[in-house]
C-alpha cells in the first residue's frame, strides 16, 4: 500500500531512519509499488536501496547522510 506520509510507514523505517532518509524511503517505496504492479516485497527492497544511495550506518547503528567512510 502506498504512504501518504512518514507517520504512515512501518516503525522499522520510521524509527530508525532521520526525516530525509524516511522521505527518500517514502517516494522510492510508492513509485516502485506502481511499478511493480503493487508488489510490496519488491517495493520495499527499491526503497532500502533507495536510502543507502544517499545514507549509511555509521559506528553506532544510526542512519547518517553520505558515503560509507572509506569510498
């Protein structure tokens, strides 16, 4: 199902990713979703690699705009 808004996506996304990263999540996740004709695991997959083009893990586990240090 698309999301209108942030508060609407699954905890997963919404508590662990920063504002930003959860929009990038957002817009990736619903023009994959109609792409794909509505599959949600696919959906979800383009969305994740949507937001790892744009952000990554630092040491402590949170989300942080920018290349994986060392690339």
């Amino acid at each position: 199902m698309p999301y209108q808004t942030n508060a609407e996506l699954p905890s997963s996304v919404k508590d662990h990713l920063p504002a930003h990263a959860q929009d990038i999540f957002r817009e990736a996740f619903n023009h994959a979703y109609q792409e794909y004709g509505h599959d949600e695991s696919q959906a979800f997959r383009v969305a994740w690699a949507a937001v790892e083009h744009e952000y990554h893990r630092d040491g402590d586990d949170k989300w942080v705009k920018g290349p994986t240090r060392g690339q």
